[in-house]
C-alpha cells in the first residue's frame, strides 16, 4: 500500500526537509516502521519503545484520529502526522 | 594524580546545555574572555553534553524536544558535525517502560574506548560499547527484581521526573560503578552492572518514616574523586556527605555549613588534584524547597578539608535580589592550575572563576534555562 504522509515540521530534519514523503504499509504500524528504514530514527522520536504513539504526536488517517498504530491502510490514503499544540 | 596544565597549553570550551538547546563558551588562554557561540539543535531540551577526555573530540549530547521522544546526538570532530545515535536509549518492548529522556552521560573507563553510559527519567541505565550510536539497557540494574521497590512509584519521583544520575566509574577498575538516583540513593557495582547493592548508610532521608532506611535517599549529585577513587562526596536532598571506602557509612558534613544558608544545593564539584577540596552552591531548602539561592545572595562554598569546615566565595557575584538555581550538572571545574570553576543558572548565566573561586565573572547571560556546563 502506497501512503502518502505529511511531515510536522519538528520532523523535517529527517525527511531532508520534505513536507510530504511516500512510504508502504498495511497498517499505520508498518507505515511507521517503512519511515524508519527511508528516514532512520524518526519511528523511536513518535513511537515509544513500547509501540504507543508519543504523548504530544497525533496520526490521522485521511482526516480522521489514530490513537494507535492498528489501522488498516490501503493504497493512496494519506497519513498526516501532527506534533499537538503544546509548548513553551 | 590529574595532570595540571598551564593556561597557556589550551583554550578552554564550556558546552552549556540548556532547555532550548545547546551553546558553547570559549576562552582565550588566560581564561580572561569568553566568547559565546550557538545556538546548536535550537528548541531541543538537551540535558546533559560531555565530552570524551579519552580521545578529546567526541561530544555526545542527549536530547529530546518538547513534542518528539529522546535521543542522542554524537559528534566525532568537537561540535562540528552531529549524527543521530542509530538506536537511542530505550526500555525492553514488553517492560512497559518507556524513556522520557537520558539525563546524565558518562565516559567509560579510560581502557574501554568507545564505552559510555547513560542515565535516564524514568532511572534506567545503559550502555554503549561504539561511541553512542547504539546503546542497549544495563540489564542487572533495570530488570533487577528489587529495582521497583529502589526507584519508588510516582510519588517518589522529583517534579521534573525521577532520574538516574552520577554515574561513575571507578579509574582503578572499569567493572567497579556507582550509581545514584532520585530517588532510590546511591548503589555500588563491583561487576560491570550485573548486580548492584545500595551504598546509603548514614545519609539522611527525612521524608521518609524509617530513621535509616537502606535505600530512598535522594542523592543530587555524587562525586567520585580521580585521584584518590575511594573517597566519594555526596551534596544530598538532607545534607552533605563524604565517603571513605571502604568504610559502608557516609560522615554527614552538614553541621559545617552556616546554619544560615543550609546544607541543601544541587550541584557538587571537587579539585582533581587535591582530594581535601571541593565546591558546593547552596540553595534554599526550607519550606517549600525554594532551591534559589538563600536570601537571593549568591555564593559559592568551598572547603579545603574534606567538608569539616567552608569559605564562602562571591568576589564579584551580586550581593542581593539575585535568586539563583544551579542544577546538578551546571557546576564543573576544568584541570589547569590554578583550577577554573564554573556554574551555570536556571536564569540563563554562565558564571566563571579562573582562580578556584576567590572572584567570578559572569561570561555569558540571556541563555535560556541552564541544565549543566561541562569543560570539553
């Protein structure tokens, strides 16, 4: 499955400052691990080491909320990542 | 014994890691100026960035922001090229722990290059055997059977987070460590990590119900002295202490200090050549635990007899409404002769004395808040 994900800018460091990037997966999970291989060390900065989405990061799968890495993905959606607003 | 060196044999640079990043202070020879330089990983909390004595070029700098997870930074050519550790310090999936942040770096023993260690919030402790790019998980300390009850629950852990710090290691012997942790206390290892024993006897630990409980303790800053590595000073929540090996039992120094100004601070730092001598920043510890300087006179406290007795040193400090926090890692000193010695404020200054602490200037300001100095 062919995704297309949207970068925060916190993230862009990884993506040579690409705010859109393509990636592979079936689920938002295996989406996140593909990231890691194109773009090292960017799933440990959103995912913690026990598979939970960070406290402060947000996925939307074609406009609505993951709060977990299960969904299903299927070509052409598009996964944005979001760094929720907080701050100081 | 440290090798002294003149001042003329080499500038000196402060790496100043802050809350939104990291900055660099760096000296003419005579420690006279200072010019500030930086802004690196702006926005990034970085913690704590130690360079490796060992080979002089490889700073390691730990790292999150405020949105995204921990991690480390390497650089092998002194702060000019950073790479990202390829896998940072991180719990065992399925422990159901997870790093907030690494809080404290170590070089390893001078035989093993290549070899640090980190501590991390919540305490964990790990290791890197090539340079910091990949750490794996001290497994005798953080799947210990008794490492719970250690570390305590969420009540025990300081506002900020309960961190593993002063991680130490014995120059005689690279399987001998030490540990200390708030809270939990201090632990002693005389195999490399696999096992560990609490090392608290005769410390305080007044916000406990026990009179003298084996571990619990809330140990700030522990110091191992490099010339002389069986004796450990301890600026404690409940006091100051020193320990000589191998006695078991930390002599409390608190009753040297002014009754005044408390026994209470942060950071500890002591002269490398002479074991006698050592500097504390005092900090308010009454009621509320203020931790600003008490009053909001700054002043540095040095004792050149093992703790039994203190000078105060503010030669050129402000003399009032100057509330200073000085965090555990935000004091050094450099090795050069006399020695330099530094400490860095919550309030965003860099403050230095390049004669053991009889006058001090302040060398950089407006920085935001200062999590620790080191000399690289």
């Amino acid at each position: 499955m062919r995704v297309r994900v949207l970068i925060p800018g916190p993230l862009r460091s990884y993506t040579a400052e690409s705010p859109v990037v393509s990636a592979e997966g079936a689920s938002l999970g295996v989406l996140v691990g593909d990231l890691d291989q194109r773009y090292p060390g960017i799933r440990f900065r959103i995912v913690d080491e026990q598979g939970a989405i960070r406290r402060h990061i947000k996925f939307f799968v074609n406009g609505v909320q993951a709060t977990n890495l299960e969904p299903a993905l299927k070509d052409k959606d598009e996964v944005m990542i979001v760094c929720a607003l907080s701050g100081g | 014994m440290a090798q002294a060196k003149t001042a003329r044999e080499r500038r000196l640079t402060l790496l100043v890691a802050t809350r939104k990043g990291l900055w660099q202070a760096t000296s003419d020879a005579a420690r006279r100026s200072w010019r500030v330089s930086g802004p690196q990983f702006l926005g990034h909390i970085v913690h704590h960035c130690v360079a490796d004595p060992r080979d002089g070029k490889t700073w390691l700098a730990a790292a999150r922001t405020g949105h995204l997870g921990p991690t480390i930074f390497r650089s092998s050519d002194r702060g000019r090229i950073w790479h990202e550790a390829k896998q940072p310090p991180a719990f065992r999936e399925g422990s159901g722990r997870v790093v907030d942040h690494t809080f404290w770096l170590t070089p390893g023993h001078a035989s093993q290059p290549g070899t640090w260690y980190g501590g991390t919030s919540p305490q964990g402790l790990f290791r890197s055997e090539d340079g910091g790019a990949t750490w794996r998980g001290v497994d005798g300390f953080n799947e210990h059977p008794q490492r719970k009850a250690w570390c305590g629950g969420d009540q025990d852990q300081t506002p900020d987070g309960a961190k593993m710090h002063s991680i130490l290691v014995d120059p005689r012997d690279a399987s001998h460590l030490y540990i200390g942790m708030s809270s939990g206390g201090v632990f002693e290892s005389n195999d490399a990590g696999a096992g560990w024993r609490p090392l608290n006897r005769g410390v305080r630990a007044d916000f406990l119900p026990m009179p003298d409980p084996e571990f619990g303790h809330d140990p700030h800053c522990v110091r191992l002295h490099p010339a002389m590595p069986d004796r450990l000073y301890q600026q404690n929540h409940c006091g100051i202490y020193r320990l000589d090996r191998p006695s078991e039992r930390w002599e409390d120094l608190s009753a040297a200090m002014p009754k005044s100004v408390g026994a209470i601070g942060f950071p500890m730092v002591l002269h490398p050549r002479d074991p006698d001598t050592l500097w504390v920043f005092p900090m308010d510890g009454s009621s509320v635990w203020p931790r600003v300087s008490p009053g909001g006179k700054p002043a540095v406290y040095r004792s050149v007899n093992g703790g039994k007795s203190w000078q105060r040193q503010t030669n050129g400090l402000p003399k009032s409404q100057a509330w200073y926090t000085v965090k555990r890692q935000a004091m050094t000193a450099d090795v050069l002769a006399p020695l330099g010695v530094y400490f860095g404020t919550t309030s965003g200054e860099v403050w230095a004395s390049r004669d053991e602490g009889r006058n001090w200037k302040c060398v950089a300001a407006h920085l935001p808040h200062i999590y620790a100095v080191e000399v690289a």
